[in-house]
C-alpha cells in the first residue's frame, strides 16, 4: 500500500491533494477537535449542529460528515485553535461574564445535544472539559448516552464546582467509562468540590468498567470514616492519586485493591493515607509504583516497598535525603526485590554516595536505571559526576538496557572548578576562550566529550542500547553489516527530554492525547 511509505507528518497534506482520500484527509484533520470561543470553533460547531439536523430527517449529502471522523473533543472557553488555522484565524477575546454567559447559551447546550446523538459523533472516544461550571444535570445525561470511553474534567483555576442538583437517578445509574481524570487544582484550601461528590456523580456509577483513574484535586468535608460505601473497581489497573484529602478507609481500600497494576501517589495528602499505606500490606498484582511527593514520608514507604518486594518498576522522582535513601530505601531494594527491571531515584543532593552507588549494583535485574541528584533549594545542576566510578559499580548490572542521568554537570577544565558547564558564554568566558570560539563549536566539542564516555559504558556494559547524560539522549544500534556499536546523539530540549524519561520510567498514566494519536495511525496502517 502506497500511503506506508509516505511520512506520517506529510499524509494529511499529501491526502488532501487526492481526491480518492478525502476519507483519509478529514480522518486526519479532524480527528482532534479544540471547541472554544474563536471564529473556527463556531464554524466547526455549526457544520455539526447541521450535520445533527440533517441526521434528524435522514438527509444524506454528498459531502462526508465531519462528525464520523472526531475522535478526541476538547471543551474550553480559552481553547486554543490547532487545525485549519488558514481557513479560520484565531480570535481569542478575553473571557468574562458575560463572554461566558453568552458561550453558554450558544455552545454548551449544543455540545451536549451533540453528545447524546450517537448518530453525529459515532466514534467519539476521549472528551476533555474544561469548563467545571457547566457541570450540570444535563451534562452528564449527555455523556452517558454518548460513545465517550475516555472523560477528563479539568479545573486548573480552582472555580467552584456546584453539583448538588443531580438527581438521584444518575447517581446510582450505571456509566461504562474505562477512564477518567479529575483534576480540580492543588490548592487544596480552595478546592470546593469534595471527594463524595466525585466518588457518588462520577467514579462509582463508571466502577465496573473503569481501566484508568487520574484524580487530583478534593477533600472530604461531609463524611465521616465508614460513611462510604464503594462498589468493586474489578477493571481499574491504573491510579493516580494526588492532593486529595480523604478520611474514608474503605475508599482507599477499594481503589487500591490486589489486582491494580500501576499506582501513582501525588502531594498533599491526609495523614489517614499515610496511615493506611502503612498498614496495606502485599498488593498481588501491583507491578509499577510511582512515590511522586515533596516529602518522601518513608513511614509509609518503607513498610509498602518490604510488602510488595515483587514489584518490577519503581519510581521515586523528587530529592530525598541521601541517608533515607542510602541508609533505608536502597538497602531494601537490594534485600529483597530480585524482580526488578525499572528503577528511578533522585536525591536531594548534589552528589550520590559511593555507599549508595554499592547497593544499587545489588540489583543485578536491572534493565532501565535513572540517577539524578540535585540540592532542590538550588537551580543550579551541581552534580560534578564522576563516570569512572560509576561505571564501576554498574558494570555489574549485566542486563542493564537503558541508563539515564540527569542534573550532572561537569568541570569546564581541571584548574576551573566554577562556572556554569552548560551556558556558552559562561563557558567560554571561564575558559579564557576568545569570540573566534563559536556555540556551534562549543556544542561539537562538548558532545564528542560525552561520546567518549558513552562509548566506555558500551565497551563495559554490552547489553547497553540507550543512554543519556550531558543533557544528551544517545541510542546504541548494531551495524549490520560489521555489527560494531553506533551511538547516534541526539540533542533534545529540557521539555522533551523530561516528556522522554517520563515515558520509559512511567512516572505518569496515560496520555489519552498520545492513544488518539497511536489509536488513528493504527487504524491507517490496517
């Protein structure tokens, strides 16, 4: 088939110029739609209040309808365009009362009367609403008797969220969502919406098929422990949790039950949920923890980790304090948990220990390690890294696959031991250099310096096919014909490197924009 061997960022183009794939083109160019207050928003909505109208009296026109096509809908007041930006400029006013009061009465009713026809948005798999004060009866009737698998209610500004109104019959009434996110914020002294709301208008109607849970934000005000009573989350293997306050036992144990196999515990917490993680015991199915909190409160760690040595991923994102984590966490993992394949740590600390780097070679299952090791009251990278000694210590990881460093830094010459390592001109001036010693220069100069590191890690530590050090990602490949080890640097910027890492090291759940675009391309390619 022709249309694989065309790059997948020129096929929309390339489709569009074809008659014989105007299916092709609209798959790709609306499969994404951003309805906010801009002029391309009306225009969109309006073809597909048309297409709804034409549906009602069984009109089939000649055109294809735009609606079939949309798979990802994202409802905002500031939603920013993204497509066809030359056929409808953006206009993005300000947006007060009154631009709200007059978006609502024109948009959301709309919106919702689209959702509940399956008949116009057939495949409509993921929404993301943005737009908490419009969280009404109507709108989750609409949801419900949409195609939605995939619900995001966003609220990053801390808005109230009055829901109260929903009648008993959705409360209770059955709601087959496999995934949903609700974030309201992390101030949690401003957050309105308390976790019986969420647990009793959307999480339990949806519990016994949800697959993924991403909830930041709530606090339970009107409850009392024991109160609740969650149904069975069966299906539910991934969870996030983070800035939330709740004081029911029962809820915790039922979202975090034997058969979960991804956990992420955010910030700010009751001291309830530190308690029960204390006492949770074994989780069976548990595979990958991801411990993501300004505090690392190893009470509740420690205890967790010694009842779930079969873990194959952790996660340990911000600084923790070189002694608990060489002095309790890394000694643990080397104790006990043979299984292992993913490990990430970081330190508040400019440095890592020769102690800890002993124990981390203990854990001879490795296949994907991430150091990093930074002051957290600094922005400075301070971590003046020594390769030598840590190939030392992880040569013995004989499986290890993918090796990530991050904060490290280095000395601009032996007698120079300040300046910025990272910064040209800083580099150049420390170095005495003159203006004839140009950026691009200093860029060459410095990747050939991290080549010839990364080509002694590979000599040592064969099975090594990615690494990435000196703000530098450098895959391994095999020459085919000679079979020799290539490095092939690549220079990536500080958001991509962390979009990177996040992804091999799980620190997050799903990315419902990333399925959509995985999901279409699949679909292209059959």
């Amino acid at each position: 088939m022709v249309v694989q061997h065309i790059p997948w960022d020129s096929l929309g183009s390339w489709a569009l110029v074809h008659s014989s794939c105007r299916r092709l083109a609209h798959s790709l160019q609306f499969s994404s739609v951003d309805l906010g207050t801009s002029k391309h928003s009306s225009a969109v909505l309006a073809q597909l209040r048309q297409e709804a109208e034409d549906a009602k009296h069984s009109v089939s026109g000649k055109r294809l309808s735009i609606g079939s096509f949309i798979r990802h809908l994202s409802l905002s007041l500031k939603s920013p365009d993204t497509s066809t930006e030359d056929n409808f400029p953006n206009s993005q006013p300000d947006v007060n009362a009154e631009t709200e009061a007059v978006y609502h009465d024109n948009n959301i009713k709309a919106i919702e009367a689209l959702l509940s026809q399956r008949t116009v948005l057939p495949r409509l798999y993921t929404l993301d609403w943005d737009e908490p004060n419009f969280l009404q009866p109507s709108f989750f009737r609409a949801v419900r008797n949409s195609t939605v698998q995939r619900l995001y209610i966003l609220n990053h500004e801390n808005h109230e969220v009055p829901i109260r109104e929903i009648p008993q019959s959705l409360q209770s009434s059955f709601w087959p969502l496999r995934s949903l996110q609700v974030t309201l914020g992390a101030a949690l002294g401003n957050i309105t919406l308390d976790v019986r709301d969420v647990c009793e208008y959307l999480l339990f109607p949806c519990a016994p098929t949800l697959e993924s849970l991403n909830w930041e934000g709530g606090r339970q005000n009107s409850i009392q422990d024991g109160h609740l009573t969650p149904p069975d989350f069966a299906s539910l293997s991934d969870l996030k949790l983070s800035s939330l306050e709740i004081t029911d036992k029962a809820l915790l144990q039922a979202l975090i039950h034997d058969n979960l196999v991804f956990l992420a515990v955010g910030e700010y917490f009751s001291r309830l949920f530190f308690k029960f993680f204390k006492k949770r015991g074994k989780v069976p199915g548990l595979q990958s923890l991801v411990w993501h909190m300004e505090r690392v409160h190893q009470n509740a760690l420690l205890p967790f980790l010694r009842a779930n040595t079969h873990l194959l991923s952790l996660a340990i994102p911000n600084g923790v304090p070189s002694m608990i984590l060489d002095q309790e966490i890394i000694p643990t993992l080397g104790e006990s948990f043979s299984n292992m394949t993913s490990l990430s740590l970081a330190w508040d600390s400019p440095e890592i220990s020769r102690q800890a780097l002993d124990g981390l070679s203990k854990l001879v299952s490795l296949q994907k390690l991430h150091l990093r090791a930074q002051d957290r009251q600094r922005s400075r990278w301070e971590w003046l890294i020594n390769h030598e000694d840590l190939r030392f210590y992880l040569v013995s990881l004989r499986r290890l696959k993918k090796l990530a460093i991050t904060k490290d830094t280095y000395l601009i010459a032996p007698e120079i031991p300040d300046g910025d390592y990272y910064e040209y001109e800083s580099y150049r001036d420390a170095a005495g250099l003159d203006d004839g010693y140009t950026e691009e220069v200093y860029k060459q100069d410095h990747q050939e310096r991290m080549l010839r590191e990364a080509t002694r890690y590979i000599k040592e530590m064969p099975a090594l096919n990615w690494l990435h050090f000196g703000q530098l990602s450098m895959p391994v490949e095999s020459c085919v014909i000679s079979g020799r080890k290539i490095i092939k640097p690549q220079r990536l910027s500080g958001l991509e490197s962390a979009s990177m890492l996040r992804k091999i090291f799980r620190w997050r759940v799903f990315d419902s924009h990333d399925y959509i675009f995985l999901s279409l391309k699949a679909q292209l390619e059959n």
